[in-house]
C-alpha cells in the first residue's frame, strides 16, 4: 500500500471528521514527541499575486508607464522606504514594518520559472534542484529526518486537502479543515497484537496515530488561553485563529500551513486584489497580534508566498501570469529588514521580473535558524539567505 495515497484517505479530515472506518478506532496509540518551542507558519497565496501591486515601487515612472490601467496612486501607498511602499489596503502589514516585527524579500523566484498554478506551486512546495519532480514535500522530508518515530501532528495543514509541501516518507503531518469538530475516542486499547498481514499493521498503525494526533489537538485546544483579539470572519482568519490556539496550548507542532486563494487576478484586478490583500492583511494582523500578547511572536515565524508573480505590464483589465515576487517574512525576531534590490523594471525577461533571490534560500534560512536543521540533508543546496535573522 503506498502510504502517501492512503494518508490521504485517514490523514485529511473533510468537515472535521477522520475519514476511518468504525472498526479503526479499537487500536492503540503512542507517544507525542515533544519538538521543541519554534515553529513556523506558512500562509500561500494560491493563483500568482501581483508583488508589484502588493510592495510597489512608486517611485519608479516605468511602473505607471507599464501599468496604466491598474498601478496604485503614489497618494494611496502606505510606509514608504527606499522608493517602495505597502498596497493601501495592507496597513498591518505596514505597521509591523514599522515595528520592526516584517521582513520582504524582494524578486524571489527560481530559474526557468512556469507560469503554470500546478506545476509552479508544485516546485515551491518540493523544492526541487533542477526542476526534477518529487514525490515529497519538502517539509515532509525535514520531518521525516527530525521526528525519531512517526509523529501526526509534527506538522498541521489547516485546509480540506493535504499539501504535497507536507508530504513525506511517514505521515508526521495531519490535514484538518475544523480542529474542534474531530471525531475521537477516549478509551484507546495499548498493546496491539500484530498479525501476519503487515497491511494490516499499517492500517492500524495510521489509524492508531490519526486518532492520537486528533486528541492531541483536543488537548491543546483545551489548554490555550483565552484571547481578546476578536479574529474576521473569514476563512483565513478562523484558520489562524485555530493554529493560534494550538500553539498557546503547548501542541508543539513544528509546522503549520494554511492558504487563500483567488489572486489570480486577469481582469478586474484592481477590486478582487483589493479584497484579497484585504483579508490577508486583517487576518494577518489579528493572528500577529494575538501573539504578540500572549508573548509568542519571537517563537512563531510566519511566511507568506505565492507560486509565482504578474507580468509587470497590465493587459488592459488585470495582469497574466509572471515570474518573481516578494515574499513576507513576520515574527521569529526577524530583522525586519527589506531585503534586495527594488525590481528592475528596465531589465525584464519577455517582459517579466527576473528573479534575484532563489526560494530556496529562503527555505535553507528557515531550516537552519528558526529549526535548527542543516537543509542538505533534505536536497536543498543553496545558501541560506542572509541579514534574513
């Protein structure tokens, strides 16, 4: 049985409620393994957002001359600084700037980068070396080095289906669209009696560590402290409302992974990006806040990427599909530095961005100073990116 495709099945909780048959619940479980205080959280922007409608270059005339018809007014931008500043709608954003809490990165990308959602989303998530396809994540392979045993909640997808970023040799990460709905058992019986059906084995082995992973998350969820940071009403903030709470309830996951979607903005950009910069920021802001409050914002490091960026000039009514574009880096006592050069709107690729900093460092940079974990051993050969920690 391979087991990538059958922790689809037991690992991914649609609706709230572990997909095991009835029969599963009766087996044993084991040990959590207790991985330490920092963690990290990635928020991914699903369909390409525009960087340059997101940290704009205002104080360049080829970004008004390129885009016509969706560039934001110098008199909108927000927090100005060496010639960039934040979308209008982003103010969180540009007051954890200001607070020294946000780090951007500037141009990040790849070689040869694709423009297609798929297989681009696909390279940032396995990090590959040459483009080559992988079966696993490249957060699936960190864990499956750092835990010693099978561990399901080393890593928790906030979503309705798994994310091959996740995806390892052993499922040490668990899928979950509503942490306070899972179906668990309280009475577990140890000592399970292996058979000679070694599928079998395995079968109760997810099944077993599922159900452990779930009342893990109970336990957490029941230990947080309360919080009078009042979250949106929205899916992204209820997610990181929900990862909030699992970590003020000690759940010691390494890893957390969320996403929003809907930036793939051909036509009428200028609202939809607009809405989506909107409640990324609050959402953002409230789970930034509700850390800081509770005193865990140095543990906590959070991402925010998107498969690839828009093409720098406007096609009318949006943008298509690009290349390089900033990333987000805010807590985990980051540097709260802009990192890179502004892009260069005068030196394009068939009119797209060239990227200047590989995600991949950024990657390596992660591993090493926020998870102590050197990031060859899981394939990634570049350096890991400096003045980032």
């Amino acid at each position: 049985m391979d087991r990538r495709k059958f922790l689809t099945l037991t690992g991914t909780l649609t609706g709230g409620s572990l997909l095991l048959p009835d029969f599963l619940y009766s087996f044993g479980s084991q040990n959590n393994l207790v991985l330490g205080e920092q963690c990290v959280v990635f928020v991914q922007l699903n369909g390409g957002n525009d960087g340059l409608n997101t940290f704009i270059p205002f104080e360049d005339a080829l970004y008004y001359d390129l885009r016509p018809k969706i560039s934001i007014s110098k008199n909108e931008v927000l927090s100005s600084s060496k010639g960039m500043a934040f979308h209008p709608a982003l103010t969180g954003f540009a007051s954890m700037q200001q607070s020294g809490d946000l780090a951007v990165i500037q141009n990040v990308g790849y070689p040869e980068p694709v423009r297609s959602h798929f297989r681009s989303q696909e390279i940032w998530q396995t990090a590959p070396t040459n483009q080559e396809y992988l079966n696993n994540g490249w957060l699936g392979r960190y864990l499956d080095l750092q835990c010693k045993e099978h561990q399901p909640t080393a890593g928790i997808n906030l979503d309705s289906i798994d994310n091959l970023a996740l995806k390892g040799e052993e499922p040490n990460s668990i899928t979950v669209k509503d942490p306070n709905r899972f179906i668990t058992k309280n009475k577990l019986e140890n000592n399970i009696q292996l058979t000679d059906n070694p599928q079998l084995d395995f079968v109760r082995k997810i099944a077993s560590s599922v159900i452990e992973g779930s009342d893990e998350i109970q336990k957490a969820l029941a230990k947080s402290a309360p919080s009078d940071v009042v979250y949106p009403k929205t899916a992204l903030a209820k997610n990181l409302e929900w990862i909030s709470k699992l970590i003020k309830g000690n759940l010691n996951s390494k890893v957390y992974y969320t996403s929003l979607g809907g930036f793939d903005t051909h036509d009428n950009q200028l609202a939809i990006h607009k809405n989506r910069l909107t409640e990324l920021n609050d959402a953002i802001f409230s789970f930034y806040q509700d850390l800081k409050k509770s005193q865990q914002l140095q543990n906590v490091t959070i991402v925010v990427f998107s498969e690839f960026g828009r093409r720098v000039k406007d096609n009318g009514k949006g943008t298509d599909h690009g290349t390089a574009a900033p990333m987000f880096i805010i807590g985990g006592n980051n540097r709260g530095k802009i990192i890179g050069n502004n892009p260069n709107l005068s030196d394009l690729d068939k009119g797209d961005l060239k990227h200047e900093i590989d995600f991949r460092s950024v990657y390596a940079s992660l591993l090493e100073n926020k998870l102590a974990f050197d990031s060859k051993n899981i394939g990634i050969k570049n350096k890991a990116l400096q003045g980032l920690f």
